[in-house]
C-alpha cells in the first residue's frame, strides 16, 4: 500500500468507489467532503475543491480536488486532451472555461471569487503555452510591463541573475528571440510580479534538448528558492524528477495524487493515463 494523503472522510469515499483503479489511487474528494491535506487542521496554502468548469456547454473541469503545501512543486499530468490546460486556466479565473461550482482558495484569499486581474493580483501567476511575449517590445520592456501594477514581485536584475540570457538581450525585441529565451521572459515576466502560486503550461514544449536542460536547472533554483509550482508537461518523466508531487487527469477528473516517485515506479499507471 503506498503512502497516500487522504482525510479519513476521502478513505471512506474510496470505500464505495469502483476498484477499476486499484486502492491506492485517489479518486477526488467524494461531493460534500472537503479535502483536509495538511495536518493540524490548518488549510493547505492552495486548495481547490469539487471545481467544476465548462467552456460553453462543454464540460471539461468534472470535480477536480487538490491540494498544495506552500514551497511544494507538483506536477499536474495526463493525456492530451485530459483538462490540463483548462484546470490552469480554471485557477487563474480567466472567463474561458467558466467555474460553475467548486472553491478555490490561495492563501487564506477565496479565488472563486475572483476575475483574472484579481486573482493575479493576489498571487496567482500563470505562464500560458503559447508565452504571449508582447509584440514591439524589447526583453526588458516585457518584464517593466508586468511591474505596472502592484504588487511587484523580483526586480529586474534578480530576474536576469536567474536567466543571464534575458540580461544579454534585454535591448532585442521579445518576439525575435528563440523559443527557449522566450519561454526564460514567460517566466521572468511572472516573476517580475508578487506571484505565490506559479502555474507553467508545458514549459518544455518545442524546445530542443538542451534548452530544455537549460530550463530544467533553473526550475530546480525557483524550486530551491520555495517557490510553490503547479508543472504541466507531456515531457512528464522531467516533470516528474522535478516534482515533489503528481495529480493525473484523465477525461477532466482526478485518477491519481501521490509521490511523483510512485508514478516513476509505476510502468502500468503510466501506460494508462500518461502513455510512457
Ligand atoms: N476553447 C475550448 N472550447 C471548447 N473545448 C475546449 C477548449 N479548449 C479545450 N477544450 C476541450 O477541453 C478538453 C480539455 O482540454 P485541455 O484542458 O486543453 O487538455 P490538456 O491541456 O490536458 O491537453 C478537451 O476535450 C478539449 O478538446
Ligand atoms: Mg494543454
């Protein structure tokens, strides 16, 4: 039996639950029981509970429940196509998909409250797949920007202590560097803002080898530094050496929260839901 971190009230729904799984996956908190992951009865630093999201009619975010201990890095796994992207976009509370029901909470501050700008502003900080680095801009335009509006985050030079790279182009238009150095000012635009919860959308997608290695040393700093991380990735053998954690969706629910070194040791969960 592996280690699992579920509140009694969840080991009671997985009593009921169908074994397709095996018993010692998790299946999302059954409705009406609240996740309780941390110990001492104190909440977790993020949680998000039963959140349900549809695009339109579609219904894509079906009953998602994690937690996340401050400084902890997970990794959100599964799937193309198994609501990774949409359970980001959910947290960040951006209109598409839209949150039907569920809490979100982050830090004691109630998410599921909140637009986009209200959640960025209290700490949510999301870098999107496609890096949307602004046209027209040079490097360090990009990462002023995002200091506009308080609360400000890193200040520039730690940034570029953190991606000498971006320090060597600072004066280049954004939009002509590589895609590495564009995904290095993704990240370094968050940072440049109060960020508590960082949330990366495929940070390794496209890119070759040793940009990806390049970015793997400098999430493992962000990681050092205590920096709480929500990591989708289809590279998930990275993700997860990375990871201190992982969640696997599939068809938008919960099928697996447990210790990344139990999905590594797992050839059978990650053929089903990861396809490795
Ligand atoms: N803008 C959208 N409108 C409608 N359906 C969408 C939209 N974006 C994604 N979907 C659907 O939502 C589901 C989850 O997609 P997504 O969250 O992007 O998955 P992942 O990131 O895990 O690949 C898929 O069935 C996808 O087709
Ligand atoms: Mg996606």
């Amino acid at each position: 039996m592996t280690e699992l971190k579920l509140a009694k009230n969840q080991e009671d729904a997985l009593d009921n639950s169908p074994s397709l799984l095996g018993d010692d996956q998790f299946h999302g908190a059954a409705p009406g029981t609240r996740p309780t992951l941390t110990t001492g009865g104190q909440p977790a630093f993020f949680s998000c509970w039963e959140i349900h999201a549809y695009y339109g009619e579609s219904y894509v975010v079906q009953g998602v429940s994690f937690d996340v201990r401050e400084g902890e890095i997970v990794a959100l796994l599964g799937r193309n196509g198994a609501g990774k992207t949409s359970t980001l976009r959910t947290i960040a509370r951006v209109d598409d998909p839209a949150l039907k029901s569920g809490e979100l909470w982050l830090d004691h501050k109630p998410l599921h409250e909140m637009k986009a700008f209200k959640a960025a502003q209290s700490g949510i900080g999301l870098v999107p797949e496609d890096r949307r680095i602004i046209q027209g801009l040079t490097v360090e335009e990009n990462l002023k920007l995002a200091q506009i509006a308080p609360p400000v985050g890193w200040s520039i030079e730690r940034i570029y202590d953190l991606f000498p790279r971006l320090a060597e182009r600072r004066t280049q238009e954004g939009t002509t560097l590589s895609g590495g150095e564009q995904q290095m000012l993704a990240i370094g635009r968050t940072l440049a803002r109060d960020v508590k919860l960082l949330l990366l959308d495929e940070p390794y997608e496209g890119l070759a080898p040793v940009i990806v290695q390049e970015i793997e040393r400098t999430l493992d700093q962000i990681k050092s530094l205590g920096m709480t991380t929500i990591i989708v990735e289809q590279n998930a053998i990275a993700a997860l050496h990375l990871a201190d954690r992982a969640i696997i969706l599939d068809m938008g629910q919960v099928v697996f929260d447990g210790k990344s070194q139990e999905v590594l040791d797992n050839a059978e969960l990650r053929q089903q839901y990861l396809a490795i």
